[in-house]
C-alpha cells in the first residue's frame, strides 16, 4: 500500500486537470481506433480475406481477442488513476528496466502515428481531392518526390492546417483535445450511416457472396487472394486487425484527468465497450460497402469506398471524402495526447529527464511531451506517404507487446497487491487475466515469426532495435544525472 499511497501523491502533485467524463473517454479510445482505415483499406480487407464475410468474421474474433486486455487496463486505471498508467504497473510488477522498456516502447508505437495521420490528410487532398475536377491546382505546386511519393505545396500546408489545430488544442489541455474529439466519433458515425444508407437503397446481400472466392488485379491490378480457402482467409485479415485496433489504450494515459466523482467501475467497462463499438462499426462498414456492389467489381479499383460512391453520386462521394480527410485527427489528437501523457509518467518515474514531469499551471498539459509531439508531427506532411509504410508492423509490435505486458503486470500484483483497492475486476479473475496474457502472446508471435504474413521484416526489426538502443542509452544518461 507504500507503493499506492506513494502514486496517489505523486498524482496530486501533477497538476492535471481533472475534466473528462466516461463519454470524454469513450470517444478518445474509440476515435483513436477508428480513424480512416475503414474508408482506405475495406476493399484491402476483402481481397486478402477472400470475400466481405471472411474479413466480418476476422474483425469480430479481432474485438473478441483484445477484449480480455480492455478489462486488464479497466482493472489497473480504476485502481491505479494517474497519467501514463503502463509505466508504473510494469514497474511496480517487474521493475525500472522492462517498465522502461515498455513506455519507450509504446511511445514508440504511438507517437509515430501522429505524423503519419497528418501524412494520410495530405494524401487524401492530394490524391483524392486533386482529382476532382476545378481542383487540379491542388497539385499545381511539386516540391519534390521522395521514397517515389510526391509531396505538394498546397495538400502540405492544408495538412499541417489541421496538425497545428490538433497541437494547439492540446496545448490547452485535455479538455480542449476531448471536445475535438466528440465532434469527430459524431462525423464517422454519419460515415457509416451513409455507407448503410446506400447499401440498403442500392444494394443487396447477394453482393456478398460467394462467401471465399480468390481474387487478382484488385485495387487497380496491384493486389491478389493469396488465400486458399475460408479458414485462411480469416486467419490472414485477423493477424492484420490487430493494428486497426491500437488506440484502446489511450483511454487510461488519460485517467488522471478524470472528472471528479467519476464512477470507476464504469470506467473500467469503456474500454471495452470502445473496442466492442469499434468491432461492431468495422463490421457494419465492411457489409455496407461489400453489398453496395458485387464484392468482386467493388474491389477492383484503389480506395474503393471511394471510387464506388463516385459512380454512385458526387454530392455523396464528396461527404464521404470529406469525412474520411477529418478522420486522421481522431487518432493524431488520441494518440498525441495518450504519448505525452505517457512521457510524463516517464519523466516522473525518473526514466526521462525531469522537464518531461512538468505540466503547464493553466491547461494541465504536459509542456516538453506536447513540444516534442508537435515537432514530430508536424515533420510529418514531408516525409511523403511512402516514408513511414515500415513503421506500420513495428507500431503494431509495440502496442501489443506494451499491452501484453500490461497483462502480465495485472496478474502479478493479483499476488503482489491482493489488497489493492480494485473498483473495477476483470470478468472471470485471474483466469481472465490469463487469457489476456495468451491473447497478447499469441498476436506478439504472429508479429515475429518468420513465417507470418505479418512478421516484421529486416528493416522493421532495425527501427525496432534502434528506437531500444537509444532509449536505453538515454535512460543510462537520465540516471547518471540523477
């Protein structure tokens, strides 16, 4: 309990703000989850899982899979309320090391996602509103092609329009960001309503079928069905799920900041329930635009979401454009405010220097975590969108490495710390906690394994290496100063 009372105070010496409700939380995790790979990827989906059903039922085992982790981090947050909650749990179960580790790690994971948000704004205004017609001079202006992605003047700086807006929002603090936030799990919500709409005036569950077929030249001839039949199908979409997913977690970087008299045991029930939503919104999205036409001729061209209510109708195709360019900010204000909570607890814990533990008197925001962020992300729209495509696999390593070991932690202070005030438990007690564990275990292999679809490649493996050699070498230089 020396350790608890010990992280209680800490917390109140933090001067976070104490303003988000269940709902405020709700929509960060859920918001953080969502984001855009919906309308970009859902003809991805189909083809790699051989039909719209496959990658329904890969969706649904995904949600069903991480849900036993959702409990894990519901359990700890409302027992252990304070900022960037992973760093403590890891070290109060296992020590500075892996608990360092872990948050440099998920900071990791992350934070790289806040660029790469702002980079898919300026894809989509590039290369979707570019092609409109009165808007070619969108790409008037050529600065350069790198990694064979061309970067334009005008969907740059629109780009960084909309990551400066996110930046300043959390500079005023949680709040602010929460309120974004909101707005935005409403604007995808009408995305998916529109998408059920056409489907159920234009389409046909007949659509869907057959249930497996195998395709080739999808996606305007640059993809194939490499699997061979329903169950592999599945088994390939669902190691990608995993990815589409990461955000939960920002849910408790945040809990801090929770609104007096919040109940906990509610609290520890959204995550959950956000990553449930999540599964329940993916599927929808998947069957609407999988029976707006047959399956086969829907996939064929890139971003077909797209493509296919353009044929439909413009005024609906520019809705959904529109809609689908405000959705990176979900996730770049998510993922922007849950990586500077996270560096805060670092700093805290004396794992980074100490100006990472100071927050601003007024917003309550972390200030050297949000100028480190806002440097990143806005380094983002330049880098082109073929910059950060390795960095997909090793922002999903991370994420579930961080979360398998956040699992791992909850089991052991279930020992440790049996008498630890927990407002909220994880259904089915320690064997629950068990199957997080097992969850996380087996989604980490299918990510390093060799002969994974979704194993990491060389160059993966050396951002990975690389990111822990120098976070190890700056723990070493933070302690030394110390």
């Amino acid at each position: 309990m020396a350790d608890s009372n010990k992280a209680a105070s800490v917390a109140e010496q933090g001067g976070m703000k104490k303003t988000l409700s269940l709902w405020n939380f709700f929509t960060i995790g859920f918001g953080a989850i969502i984001g855009t790979g919906w309308v970009l990827q859902v003809g991805d989906w189909m083809v790699v899982g051989g039909g719209p059903v496959p990658a329904m039922i890969a969706f649904l085992l995904g949600a069903i899979f991480l849900v036993p982790i959702g409990a894990v981090f519901g359990e700890l947050t409302a027992a252990i309320p304070i900022s960037g909650g992973i760093v403590e749990y890891v070290d109060r179960s296992f020590g500075r090391v892996p608990s360092y580790i872990t948050g440099w790690l998920l900071a990791l994971g992350n934070g790289i996602l806040c660029p790469w948000e702002a980079i898919a704004i300026s894809t989509l205004v590039s290369d979707m509103f570019g092609g409109l017609p009165g808007l070619e001079w969108l790409r008037a202006v050529k600065l350069y092609t790198i990694l064979g992605a061309d970067v334009y003047l005008i969907p740059t700086v629109i780009a960084l329009g909309f990551a400066a807006y996110v930046i300043f929002l959390n500079f005023r603090g949680a709040s602010s960001a929460a309120k974004l936030q909101a707005f935005l799990t409403k604007a995808l919500l009408c995305g998916m309503l529109l998408a059920m709409g056409i489907s159920i005036f234009t389409g046909s569950p007949d659509n869907a079928m057959p249930v497996f077929s195998q395709v080739t030249g999808a996606g305007g001839g640059e993809s194939a069905t490499t699997s061979t039949n329903l169950f592999a199908g599945i088994v390939s979409v669902l190691v990608l799920t995993p990815f589409f997913y990461a955000g939960f977690d920002t849910i408790p970087q945040q809990a801090e900041e929770a609104a007096e008299g919040l109940n906990w045991n509610k609290f520890g029930k959204v995550i959950s329930l956000a990553l449930l939503a999540a599964g329940g919104f993916y599927m929808v999205c998947i069957y609407s635009f999988g029976t707006i036409l047959p399956w086969h001729d829907f996939v064929e061209q890139p971003v077909p979401a797209l493509a296919c209510l353009k044929n439909i109708n413009m005024i609906l195709y520019i809705i959904m454009l529109c809609i689908a360019t405000l959705g990176p900010m979900g996730p770049m204000n998510s993922f922007y405010g849950a990586t500077s909570r996270i560096m805060l607890a670092m700093g805290r814990k004396g794992q980074l220097p100490e100006k990472f533990a100071e927050v601003d008197e007024r917003s309550g925001a972390p200030k050297l975590a949000c100028i480190v962020l806002a440097v990143i992300t806005v380094v983002g729209p330049f880098l082109g969108k073929n910059m950060l495509i390795p960095l997909t696999n090793v922002s999903a390593l991370a994420f579930i490495f961080s979360c398998t070991m956040v699992s791992f932690a909850c089991l052991r202070m279930r020992f440790t710390e049996p008498d630890l005030p927990r407002p909220y438990k994880v259904p089915g007690g320690k064997f629950g906690i068990c199957l997080a564990c097992l969850a996380g275990c087996i989604i980490i292999g299918l990510l390093v394994l060799p002969f994974s679809p979704a194993s990491l490649n060389l160059v993966e493996w050396g951002i990975v290496i690389g990111w822990l050699v120098v976070g190890l070498i700056l723990m070493a230089l933070t302690r030394a100063r110390s």
